[in-house]
C-alpha cells in the first residue's frame, strides 16, 4: 500500500503529558501504532474539545489530570477507573454521531497506568496474532481495517511486581528493564557483593520505566558466622551500616535486600532454634541500620528451609521490616519447576506466611523455578563493576545456549501454572498492607529473549483470579514472547 494513495480515515494520538514516565507511554504507543500502518502517524497534546482531531480515528492517552478529553469521559461516567495505583480503563468505540470514526480511549488513575493501558491493549487487542475473521485466509490489519468495539480494565492484584537476580548476569540492563516494563513489572531486586559502579544510571533507567530498584546484599548469606556470638552481631552491624552507607545510599535505590544465615536444613544451630538467632541477628542490625536512616525500606529475604517449623518467631521481626520468603517447599518456591505439590502445601505455607504479623505485614515471596545462575561456574564478585553492559553478540549465543533449560522451564510452567495461581491468590486475599512478588529471572537472557514463563509471571502478578489455561493462551499469543 502507498502512503501517497492511501484515502482510508487516518489515525492520530492525542496525548496528555509528554514528560516522565507518561512520555514513555505516549512513545510505546506510537511505536505500537505506526508499525501497522502506511503513512506517518500524526500526534499532538490535546486540547479542549482537540478541533484538530476533526476527522481523524482518535487515540486518546493520559490520565484525567493531564487530558481534558479524558478527564470529560470521566465525569460522563464512560470512563470508569479504579483507585488503586497503576490502574487503567480502555474504551474502543464508534461514537454515534460519527459511525465511520473510531475512539481509543488509554486512560490511567496516574502516569503507570496509562504505560499499563499501552501494553494490554497492544498485547490483548493491537497485536497482528489476534486473527479476527477467517482464521486461515483473512488477515486482519489493525488500525486499517474497522476496529471492533473494546473495553478492557485493570487494577494491580500484588501492589509490588518484578524480577529478583544477581547483578553481573543481567547483560543488557536497558534491555532488561524495558522487558520488565512490557509485562507491566514495577520492581527489580538486584543483588550484588559490591556496587555497580553504573548503579544510578540503573536506577535512572529504571524510574523512567516506572520501575523501583531495591539494591541486595549480604547480611552474612554466605559467610562464615556465629550468629550465637555477640561480638559477630556486632561486626556485622558495622559491615552492613557501612556497605550500605558507602556503596548504596548514593545510587538513588528504593530500598535494600538481604539475606542472612538460615538456606541450610538445620532447625537449630548449636542447641539455639536458627529461626530465634535469626530474628534477634536481624532485629539487631535493621534497628541500627534504621536509626541513621528511619525512612529506609527494608526486605529481609528469608530462606524458610531451616525455619519452616517456627513460623510464629518471626511475629517478633521490627514491623518496619518486610520478610520475603524463599524456598518455602515445593514450586513456587522450589528451583524445580517439575516438583509441585498438587495438595496445595505451597498455597497453604503463603496463606500463614501473609497472616504472620496480620495488618502490620509487608509480605513479599520470591517465585522460583525460573532460571538460574551457572553455581558450578559461580565465582564471588572480587570489587565494583560496571552492570549490563554486555557484547551483543554474546548475548545472543549465550540465549541459545539458554534455551534448553528455558524449554523445560516453559513445560512444567504450562502444566503446574495453576499452583502458582493459588499462591498468588492468598497473596492478593490478605491484609497485608503491602505485597511484594518477584520471580527469579537470573542469566537466563530475558533482555534478549522475552521467555513465555517470565511473561506469565508477570501477568499472573497482575491478577492471580485467571483460568491457567486461558492466561497461557492470551499470553502466547504475544508478539513479543518468546518459546524456548
């Protein structure tokens, strides 16, 4: 088709703000729009009752507050958004007094939302896989053939939704946070034995794609320690206030992440419980590390594998701390994607984990079976280094060399999805008052290859209250999903 003889009715954005994270919506939804089409998309902030969209198909993005148009569909009550951050309302519409034109209304309660609006109505409504018509012969062509009628909501399920892994194997940390921010993911723990030398332009990158980064590191995981002895605790509170001081407070983080003495099997240590040395080590260290830095967000990671059997000692954990649980039992908290427990044990352990500390808890879980790092090839980081920046050509060999592990990885998520399900929905039916989910996505090449079962993650995330098999479909049918 020939831009010079196209005659068909043309489209236009009409946007709100084009600054911040907004902005970025407003350019995803361009890119979005014009690789379908055969002229250049016009666009503009709009204004009023927009006289310059008079006899365009309209796209109208932004929120209430930034787009006068928005803000008036809104009141009409045509529009209806919920209250919760990230939420977004789309309306496809012909209006009667204009059969011939079309509406795209993208609204947001705030700028994440209109980003979110974006990406659900390119991957469930714009995306070339959603055949419409005759399913072997038609090809339907969007935003030049007519565009069905279409509403669509969402509100977040999990408040905090993102990707957990060590910092030298993210290889493109752009790419890695641009993916991230396609399957609506608002948080990346990123843990590391010294700083990246490049962590603020990270976290730059990262708050530009509506993404907060919680910076990791050890609170004596690894490392030979008694935690019985007074003066090791003490030690410790030195190494930990000073790491943090020296290393992270300057890199314009949302918070940090550690992890201490429990990934063993050992309900005790010595004669002590571990789960009792746990909670006074930690309690001890977060209470100094908090009176230089009260507004400071903390996750205490915690390996539940030698503490499963004393849940009730962590009630004790400063309320000003969010425990995160690992290795819980089998997936979604086991490695093994294959070894589930189809009686619910994963389901169950979430539900008491999230009633732990009632009304005053920041629950968090970290979803494994996912990929990993290479442990037989493992080495500790030996100083500062320079995060995601990585060979391309690199990348794309060690993506094929991913793919296997990815191919078993996608088999056992498309079976056993629906116990990952359960435990989301315990996590979204608490009355936790903050919620945090992150699925470990570790060298495994997400930034060059967007694997299905990390897409899956991500909207499993975002609403837990989905049919399995109805989820992996609409998710597959993305064009930017990868298949191992």
């Amino acid at each position: 088709m020939d831009k010079r003889t196209f005659d068909g009715p043309r489209w236009t954005v009409a946007f709100g703000d084009y600054e911040g994270l907004e902005g970025y919506a407003v350019d995803e939804l361009y890119k979005v729009v014009q690789r379908s089409l055969p002229y250049i998309l016009t666009a503009a902030p709009v204004s009023g009752d927009a006289p310059e969209s008079a006899g365009y198909n309209v796209l109208l993005a932004g929120t209430p507050a930034s787009n006068p148009r928005i803000a008036a569909l809104v009141r009409e009550g045509r529009i209806v958004l919920g209250s919760r951050p990230g939420s977004f309302a789309i309306k496809v519409f012909s209006g009667p007094a204009t059969p011939a034109r079309t509406t795209a209304v993208l609204a947001g309660v705030d700028p994440a939302g209109v980003l979110y609006a974006v990406r659900d109505f390119e991957h469930f409504y714009a995306d070339p896989s959603l055949y419409r018509g005759d399913y072997y012969y038609g090809s339907y062509r969007c935003f030049t053939d007519a565009m069905p009628d279409w509403s669509h909501a969402g509100s977040p399920a999990i408040s905090d939704r993102g990707l957990w892994t060590w910092g030298h194997v993210i290889y493109d940390y752009r790419r890695y946070l641009d993916a991230m921010s396609r399957w609506k993911m608002n948080i990346a723990t990123i843990w590391n034995d010294f700083a990246p030398i490049n962590g603020r332009a990270v976290v730059a990158h990262a708050h530009a794609r509506g993404i907060k980064v919680v910076w990791g590191y050890s609170w004596s995981w690894g490392e030979e320690v008694d935690p019985s002895s007074a003066a090791d605790r003490e030690k410790w509170s030195q190494r930990v206030i000073r790491q943090y001081e020296e290393q992270f407070a300057g890199l314009g983080g949302d918070g940090i992440y550690f992890q201490t003495f429990t990934e063993h099997a050992n309900a005790k240590i010595g004669n002590v419980s571990t789960a009792a040395l746990a909670v006074d080590w930690v309690n001890h260290i977060a209470r100094k590390l908090l009176d230089r830095h009260p507004k400071l967000w903390i996750q205490f990671g915690l390996h539940a594998t030698s503490v499963k059997t004393e849940l009730d000692a962590f009630r004790r954990i400063d309320p000003r701390l969010c425990i995160v649980w690992e290795d819980a039992g089998s997936f979604p908290y086991h490695y093994n994607p294959a070894l589930v427990d189809k009686g619910a044990e994963a389901a169950d352990f979430t539900a008491r984990a999230c009633a732990l500390r009632g009304r005053d808890e920041d629950f968090g879980m970290v979803v494994k079976g996912l990929s990993i790092l290479d442990w037989p090839r493992f080495e500790h980081q030996k100083g500062a280094f320079i995060l995601g920046e990585t060979d391309q050509r690199f990348m794309r060999r060690r993506a094929e060399e991913k793919a296997v592990l990815w191919r078993y990885v996608q088999a056992n998520w498309i079976r056993n999805l629906d116990v990952l399900l359960a435990s989301l929905k315990k996590a979204k039916e608490s009355s936790a008052k903050r919620t945090t989910v992150t699925g470990l996505v570790e060298d495994g090449l997400w930034e060059e290859r967007a694997w299905l079962p990390a897409a899956l993650l991500g909207e499993a995330m975002w609403e837990p209250d989905q049919d399995p098999g109805e989820l992996v479909r609409k998710v597959s049918l993305a064009q930017d999903v990868s298949f191992a």
